[in-house]
C-alpha cells in the first residue's frame, strides 16, 4: 500500500490568507450548504442501526461503499469531503471510529483521500488522517491514531499507530 511514498506525498495543499487560521475560511473550501446536508446526513448514518441505510445514504455523499461493507454505530465519515472516502467490500469500520479527509492547520488546510481496503478492519475509537490506505485485510486496534499506511494484512496499535510485531519485538 506504500507504493506511492507517505500520506504527505498523497496531500493536496490549500493556502488560506491573512492572520486567521485556516479553519477560519471552511465557507471558501466548501459550500456552507453542502457542509449542513453532509452533517445531518452524517448523523443520521451515526445513529442508525440500519447497515444497509448507512451505505445508501453515505454513497449519496459521494464515498465510495463496496458490498457488505459494515459501518459501526456512531461511526464518522469526514464531514467535509465524503467524496474522498472509499472503503472496499467487506471492509468494517468500528463504533466510532473517524475517518478523516481534510487537516485544517494555521496557514493552511490539507486534503487527502481515505482508502480501506477489502476486508480490512478499523477498530472502535480508531481515527485515520488523510491520505491514508488501509491495505487489504489489515487491522487497526480500537482507539489508535493512523497517521501512515497500514501494508495489506498488518495489524497496527497505538498513538500513533504502529505494526504489532515491531512492537512485540522491542519489548
């Protein structure tokens, strides 16, 4: 899943001007509008038990949702840019876990598509930068923080998350 250098090298950069900070100018990244029908949608996905519904309503947004994909309840696709979000057939995303497109920083925002590959697992409480693909069949542990790839088949843990057998290994 590497082949295509970090998640830094997958971004797009979007300057913002002036003082404040890029959060600041979201209604010039994106339609309020658009942000609003995104958000409510959103939560309906959130708190609906219904897997079926979640993928029709979130394919609506535009994420891309392969067959038998599971959304855990109080799960959260990026809110701003669902379109950037593809998870693969029978993929799992957890209990509120975040899958995240865009990063608003001071001078700047960030975008970066999210990928979950088939049969990948992404634990409760798990967060996903943008830019970031999951390969097939890896594992993301409940409440880690992905800030890389994951390889096809690894189970990663942690703050920021890392692949269990280095672990196991340094310990």
């Amino acid at each position: 899943m590497t082949d295509r250098g970090s998640r830094h090298d997958r971004l797009s950069y979007h300057g913002t001007p002036g003082p404040l900070n890029s959060l600041r100018h979201w209604p010039d990244a994106k339609h309020p509008l658009r942000i609003m029908l995104n958000y409510v949608v959103i939560v309906l996905c959130r708190i609906s038990p219904s897997l079926t519904l979640k993928s029709w309503l979130l394919r609506r947004l535009g994420v891309s949702v392969g067959e038998g994909v599971s959304w855990g309840l109080e799960s959260t696709p990026d809110v701003f840019w669902p379109e950037l979000i593809a998870v693969e057939d029978h993929a799992i995303i957890g209990y509120d876990a975040t899958l995240l497109c865009h990063e608003f920083l001071q001078d700047e925002y960030r975008l970066g598509e999210v990928v979950v590959g088939e049969r990948a697992m992404i634990g409760a409480g798990a967060v996903v930068l943008p830019g970031v693909k999951i390969g097939n069949g890896a594992q993301v542990a409940a409440n880690s923080l992905v800030t890389e790839d994951v390889p096809p088949g690894e189970t990663v843990a942690g703050v920021p998350a890392e692949p269990l057998s280095s672990r196991d290994e340094s310990e």
